[in-house]
C-alpha cells in the first residue's frame, strides 16, 4: 500500500489520480483524520499500517500565489520545511521509502554557453540573453540536481516560498530513502486556477520570461515510475524536457483556442514588479537528463503544451 499525503490539493490530485489508473493500493491520508505534521503520531501512524511507500504532495504555497507566502510565513515555514523533515524522520525509523514533492523554484535562470564558455545566469530577461534564447536555444543549458540552488535564504535575492522549499531538501538531505521530485509550474488541459496556462490567459498582463515547466500527470507519472523502477534515491528534476518563452506559450493560446482578448506583456521587470508582484519570482530552466537517463519517459513541454491547448477543458 502507497500512503498519499495531500492528495485533495492540486498535485496530490494528479498522484491520487494516477496511483487509480495504476490500479495501485493507496491510501490518501488528511490532516483532519491524522495530524502527521506530528512526529509522534505519523511515527504510530506508519508503525500501525507499515505502507511500503510514501508520498508527500502536501505543502504551502499561498493563494493566489506565493506573494501570500510573504504573509503567512509561519504556515509557509511548517509546510514545505518542517513537515518533511518530520516525515523524513518519522519514514527513517520505520525504514520506509518515500518521495517529496520539492520545486525547481528554488532556482533563478539558466547556464549559458557563450564563446566555448559556460556560466550561470540568474536573469535570462536582458536584451542580450533574450536574443540568445531566441537565436540560439542550444546555448541554453538548465540546472542538474548537482547544482547548488541560487534563489534559497542563502543565495538572495528569492521569494519566502522559494527559501522554505530550499530548507526543505536541506532538512531531509541523508535522512533515510528519499527522492526529491522538482516541480515546476504545473499546467494541463483541464482550467483551473493553479493551472499555468489558465493563468497565462486570465492576467491582465502576461510576465516574459523562460521557463522549463511540468505537465501536472506527467510529473505525478514519472514520480511514480522512479519508484516502481526503482531507480537510485536522490533529486531529480521533474519537468517536460525543454523550456519555453511566455510568448511562446501565448502563441500557442492564440493558435489552437483562438481567444478574443488581446494579450498584452509587462514593459520590464520594474513595471511587473512594481504594479504585479510584491516578491521576486523565480524563472529557470532546469536540465532533466538525470530522469531521462532511468529509462523514465516523459514528452518534450511544446508537445504536452500543444496536446493541453488542444483538449482543452473549460472550467
């Protein structure tokens, strides 16, 4: 049995969702019916059931977006740093394995190659990089899971949502068997408003920037499928192969649903943040070469954008 934790959110959704196709024995597990945020009763939880897997999609991430995460820090704090850990912990003693759902979030830019030289940048929206991105998509390399995050408490500037989620894979780091599953800016075909492309057509101005991103089945499928191939514990980036410009994705929009709005873009960074945003957003590319190379299967992200676009299911 595969016990699920947050399976009513948005991503414990997807786990629940594909764990059924799978015809897999799972048991989703609220807060309401065990408080595992506590050591000593997820401790006596597991000990009772002994599932022989663990997933954990629960966590904080503020709503509408992380600039509540701003405001609520002390739930932000509990729920993507100390919940893990407490799980960790708790998995360690009863030597159950488990993943984590983390985020690529804590990641700003992308490397580049440039001359026979390769360097990390954090902000891919200069002219400069732009023209890159665009021209030379190849001298684009995103980050593998060897790379120290840069958007963390310890590499500023970064959201608090961002810095929470760094915490947590520094909490469970060693402890116990674990996979680390990096998420990043889930979408799919079905409207809703945790849903990328959803958010893409109802802002009253689109943010460009580059983006690797995760098809929402696609991501709980992969996870899944580590597990079941048991491949090595560790991190993994779990995105759709690839990355995407915002106008890229706003073309897309355009030519398969044809919206009659008009989209309009923020001028730059200093206009989004000062009337958009009121905490500093990451955007990145992340390399998913580590996942590819388990014999894991995922589609390329223009191909699970277009596949979302052209099934798409109105709210």
């Amino acid at each position: 049995m595969i016990l699920l934790l947050g399976a009513s959110g948005y991503i414990g959704g997807a786990f629940a969702r594909e764990l059924q196709r799978r015809k897999s024995a799972f048991q989703p597990l609220s807060r309401k019916e065990v408080d595992y945020s506590r050591f000593e009763v997820l401790l006596e939880y597991l000990k009772r059931h002994q599932p022989e897997f663990l997933v954990n999609a629960a966590g904080f991430t503020g709503k509408p977006n992380v600039d509540a995460c701003e405001i609520a820090r002390a739930d932000t704090l509990v729920g993507n740093a100390l919940l893990p850990q407490t799980i960790a912990h708790a998995c360690a003693v009863c030597g159950i394995p488990w993943g984590h759902v983390s985020s690529g979030c804590v990641f700003s830019g992308a490397k580049v190659t440039q001359n026979e030289q390769t360097r990390a940048e954090k902000d891919l929206t200069r002219p400069d990089l732009r023209n890159l991105v665009d021209q030379s998509p190849g001298a684009i390399h995103g980050f593998t899971e060897t790379d120290p995050p840069n958007f963390t408490f310890r590499d500023l500037p970064c959201s608090f949502y961002s810095g929470t989620k760094a915490l947590g894979e520094e909490a469970i780091a060693g402890v116990g068997q674990s996979y680390i599953w990096r998420l990043r800016i889930p979408f799919d075909e079905y409207d809703n408003a945790r849903n990328y492309l959803s958010k893409v057509q109802r802002y009253a101005k689109v943010y460009e920037n580059v983006n690797s991103i995760s098809h929402r089945s696609d991501f709980a499928r992969a996870c899944l499928d580590l597990w079941e191939c048991r491949a090595p514990f560790g991190i993994y980036n779990v995105t759709n192969p690839g990355f995407v410009t915002t106008r890229q994705v706003v073309g897309l929009v355009e030519k398969i649903l044809k919206p009659a709005k008009r989209f309009e873009f923020w001028q730059n960074d200093t206009e989004f943040y000062t009337k958009a945003a009121k905490t500093p957003r990451s955007n990145c590319v992340l390399d998913v070469s580590k996942l590819l190379a388990t014999g894991v299967k995922i589609r390329p992200v223009l191909l699970a954008i277009e596949d979302s676009l052209r099934n798409w299911r109105p709210e």
